[in-house]
C-alpha cells in the first residue's frame, strides 16, 4: 500500500461510487485520487493526511514531504480535494457548477476523506490532518465534524468559516472568469483568456503581500515588471486548469463554514468548541485574505489551540513556503511541538 | 468669481484652449471644470487648491468645505482632474486612450491647475494643495514640478510614485474593464456590466478593509450580505462613469511618478528632495494600497515634511471620511497645524 521510498506511490486512485453530495445530488463513479509518503506503521498510528490547497496538484505541495513532514517517521496521504482536476472535478466527471445545481463543499471532501482511510488503509483515527489555505478548511472540517477521529489538527493560514472580506475577493475572482466573452452563463465555450489574465491579477495582488512586492524580488528572477511576472509566473499556474474546475473550487471555498456544516447556524463558538484535537493555528503576519487577527480570532473559540504567528512579507504563501527554507524551519518547529508526545512515543 | 455662500459658483468652466499634453498629442478645445467656495481674500494668499480623486464628481467629494477646510476663511477651489467626466476625457472630448496613441498624466493636470489659477483666480501661490488619493498625487506633483508655487502640500493617502503592489491592483481593475465582451481591443460598444460587475469587486475589496468588513457595517445599513453592498453601493458609482473615462483615469494613476516627471530617472529621493512646501503626509492605518508604511517612506524622503498616521477601520477611505465625523477631526487637526503660520497671519 504505501513503500519508505517517498514518491514511489504516486497518483493513486480511490474509486468512491456513486456519492450523495452534501447539495442532494448523486456524483456517479466519483474518484479520489491521492499519493502515499512514507511506511504506514504495523499499529497505523502514523498516519498523516494532507488535503490540497486552491488550484493545487500534488507536484505543487509535495515539498513539504521532507522539510515539514519526515517520511521516515509518518505515512503521508496527500488527496486532491474534489474540483482540482484530479480528483473528480467539472472536468473529469458529471459534476456541475451551481448555475447548474450542483453545489460542492467541504463535508463531500470529508466524507470521501474518512472512506478513504478507513477502506484503503483500515486507518480511523490519523495521526494528523495538516493543511494549508483550503486544507487548512479541510482540517477545521475534520475536527468539527469528525472530533472522536481527528487527534491533532495543524492548520496553516486558512479559516474555518470563511469572512466577509475573504469572500469579497473569491466573488471579484469568480466575476473575472465569467466576465470573459467565452462564458455563455451556465459554462465556458472555450478558454476565458481575458478573464484568465484579470484572475491571475487579482490572485496575485492579494496571494503575496504589499512588502513582498516593494522589494520586487521578482527583478531577481528576470522578469523586467510586476506585470511581466504576473504574467510569466502567476497566469499559466491557472490556464492549466479548466476553467469551470477553478470556479468549483472557489464555491467550495465560499461555501466553507464550519458551523453550517455541523448544524450550528450563525454559532461558529459552538461548531469550534467542538473540536477535540490537539490544534495548532498558523497565520501568516502579512496574509491578506486569511488574516493574522481572523485566524487568532478562530483559534481562541478552539479548547486548548495554540496560535502561532509566521513573520514574513511572502503573505498568504507563507505557509506554503516552497522556496522559504527559513519559513519552512518555523512551521516545522511549531509542528514538531504539537507532535511531541506522539514522537515521544516512539 | 467666487462669493461667500459656499456652493453659490457651481461648476464653472476654465477654457484651455489647445492644450499639448506630456505625451505629445494635442488635445483641443480643452475645459477644466471647477467649483469655488469661499472668497478670495483682496491679497489672494488663501487660495486652497483641491483636486480630485479616482471617479469622484463635485457632489462626491465637497463635503470637506465646512468640516476640515473653512470657506470662512479659503477660497477653496475644487477642481476635475482630466479624465473623470467632467473636465476634458474620453466621454466629452477627443481624448482618447493608450490604444489609440494617448497617455495622460499628472502633468497635463498640474499645467493645467496652475494656468486655472493665474489666469482665472490671479494667483501664483496657492496657500494649500489639499488632496486625497489621487488628489494627493496631484499634490505632490505641484510640490515636486512647481516648488516655487507650492506653500504647503497636505497629502492624504497616495503616494508621489505609485508602487509595483498598487500597480498590480490598477491592472487588475483595468484588466477586468478591457475583459468585457463589449471591449473591441480598442474601446467599448455599449455598456460593460460583466467588466464592471468585477471593476466594483476589486475596488470594494481594496478600498475598504479587513476589519471593516469584518464587522458588516453594511448589516446596520440594509444589505444583506457582502455582495448586495457591493452591487447596490459601489457598482452604480463606477457604472455612471463612461468607461473609457474610468481607463484614463486608471492610467493617470498606473503612469503617476513625480521623479520620472521631474526627470530625475528612477531617482525618486531626487524628485521628493526638491519640495520646499510645509508638507502634511497623512495614511490611513488600514489602507491597502497607499499602505501607511509606502506613505511614511516617501514623507521621510521630503524637507520637513510631517507624517501622521489616521487610525482607523475604513482603510483607503479614512482620507474621504465624509461619514466619520471622528475621522474628519482628526485630520482638521493634522491640518490646523500645518496652516498655523497662515491663520495667524490674520
């Protein structure tokens, strides 16, 4: 099932059947795909699930296999969540937009999640759900809605229901995309190349911070303006996708509310007190989407959850600091600490 | 010419003539438009320069007569900077844009203010520029290209060189105009209400900030969400606006660069050294794209200049704070300290 060989495992197919969504409706032979790090230990208490991040593949957010995550000591499932055009998406299945009457959110990424360790590795209760932006959502799910399985939580710049604020960005982005003249208002009819470009703009000004880009770190790297790089270094990460895969993922992310999800209403206290799992809370000090005060916000209303504050002009992306060895060595202590009795086990 | 009875001299008419514009077109039969509040005083020495900012029209932005600039004691003109509908732009003239051959730029307003003033008014010295935004651009580029006329600056959140993050937010915005099916690849046929639609988002999105959404303040106002805010509140201000006038104005912004105008290449220490005016640098706590850190770096780059930092949740708004009579006070104070020497020359 898994091999000490980071890597060896890749792309792995976990075939759900036919789903009920949380929305009512059926997503017939819907699949999780998903890749393996690491050896699952004889008593399967290593486990440590990994959910994607917005618009991520695996080959994106694998690096953390190593600096963050060592294999040698965890089995690492790294699972595409629904929508990223690996896993059953609007691009490789029946499911549909909400202008057509699908609605996806995270409880459907959670259940498939929860089948997936319990049929392919008989595992209930992982050692940790780790996540970063949208996995972050991901693990607040877990621990809200699955407490008695989920025992530590580690979440990156990312919040458990989505604000106000966040929301008015994903709206101006999934308004980019539909502005293009290839929207036909239920789809796409070909690539939305104008509103790929306004897309990849607005994700950039706000993924990265006002700092990040004063220094024009990017000159560096050869790109002679802010536009060129936006341009080189930001667009074909989304023109990969298709485009209807891109506006489901930000549905979901609108979508994210812990205390919908768990049946609490408006009482976000109520569905966060309900979390059991060690937790730990990181936010970026210049995120401007998931903010350092909204996440300590959300942290406080979670028993017993450190927050910890990551210094960094990289934003939002400070916690997925690929490039960032410095970055990488503070999530890596602060995590090595949520995980020290279970290390200390050993 | 103007007359104690604030708003009595509505939308006056300064005719330019042939102008030669900085990027070397000829623009005909040129028109300011401004309006003038107060009496000019017989030595004409209290004469308040005020220009205005992105998309704003009289009616948006003369609150500020009475509650921080005294029309007992200046004659405040406010005047249209090109572009915004009311003087020359697209919509009523032959300008035209980049697409066809046009750069517009802070230049082509500064002339043209300084010949409203000698030629209209009788006065070479205005006593203030006061300006928000891109009003406060306007400012800069009189303290920095007419140092001899400018007797104080009071710049309230804008920059005198606009930053590679600003830049980005400005590209998105004209991005996402130029991405409407009713863009031709050089102008609009009809209306764009896909582009606008997004235009609305972004700005709502920057404009404010976090906290301010955070506390849906638009709740106690009616709306029922984020989104309806933005729809019913700020989408009607960009919509009113021909859209070609919303680009130009954009690129009178993306262009604004005191050192490059000033010809002093990348050097913008250079520019900002060559100020002589008593200057009033003013940034909003939360702004984020005139950031107080973008705004703080450039006072300390101007002789003397004072920088004061308004605390405060509305973001880029806290310098147009016509709804926030605390914010309003805050800068009349700022403000009254700056003109101390003039008001008691009285």
């Amino acid at each position: 099932m898994s091999s000490g060989d980071p890597g060896s495992n890749l792309d792995q197919t976990f075939e759900l059947g036919d789903v009920s969504l949380a929305c009512g409706r059926i997503l017939p032979q819907a699949q999780l795909r998903y890749r393996v790090y690491g050896t699952l230990a004889a008593d399967r208490s290593n486990l440590v699930l990994y959910p994607s991040s917005y618009g991520a593949r695996p080959d994106d957010i694998d690096w953390v296999v190593g600096p963050i995550l060592d294999p040698e000591h965890w089995c690492i499932v790294l699972v595409n969540q629904f929508g990223n055009g690996v896993s059953s998406s609007p691009s490789n299945s029946d499911l549909g937009l909400p202008e057509n009457g699908w609605q996806l959110d995270h409880r459907d990424n959670l259940r498939a999640q929860v089948r997936l360790l319990e049929e392919v590795f008989k595992v209930e209760r992982p050692a940790l759900v780790y996540g970063w932006s949208m996995g972050a959502q991901q693990a607040y799910h877990w621990g809200v809605l699955e407490p008695q399985r989920a025992q530590r939580l580690c979440c990156l710049c990312g919040t458990a229901r989505t604000t106000p604020h966040n929301r008015l960005f994903l709206l101006s982005l999934r308004q980019a995309l539909t502005a293009d003249p290839c929207w036909n208002g239920t789809g796409f009819e070909g690539v939305p190349e104008a509103g790929l470009r306004t897309f990849a703009l607005i994700y950039a000004s706000w993924a990265a911070s006002q700092p990040f880009y004063r220094a024009e770190p990017y000159r560096r790297q050869g790109y002679a303006s802010v536009e060129e790089y936006v341009e080189q270094a930001w667009l074909p990460a989304y023109r990969r996708h298709d485009p209807h895969d891109l506006l489901t993922m930000l549905d979901v992310w609108l979508a994210n509310d812990v205390a919908a999800a768990a049946g609490c209403g408006d009482d976000l206290a109520a569905a966060l007190g309900r979390i059991t799992a060690d937790t730990l809370v990181m936010a970026g000090s210049h995120d401007l989407y998931f903010t350092p005060d909204d996440c300590a916000a959300e942290a406080r209303l979670i028993p017993g959850a450190q927050f910890r504050r990551i210094e960094s002009v990289l934003g939002h992306r400070a916690g997925n600091p690929r490039d960032a060895p410095e970055v990488q060595a503070v999530i890596r202590a602060a995590l090595d600490t949520l995980l020290a009795d279970a290390l200390t086990n050993d």
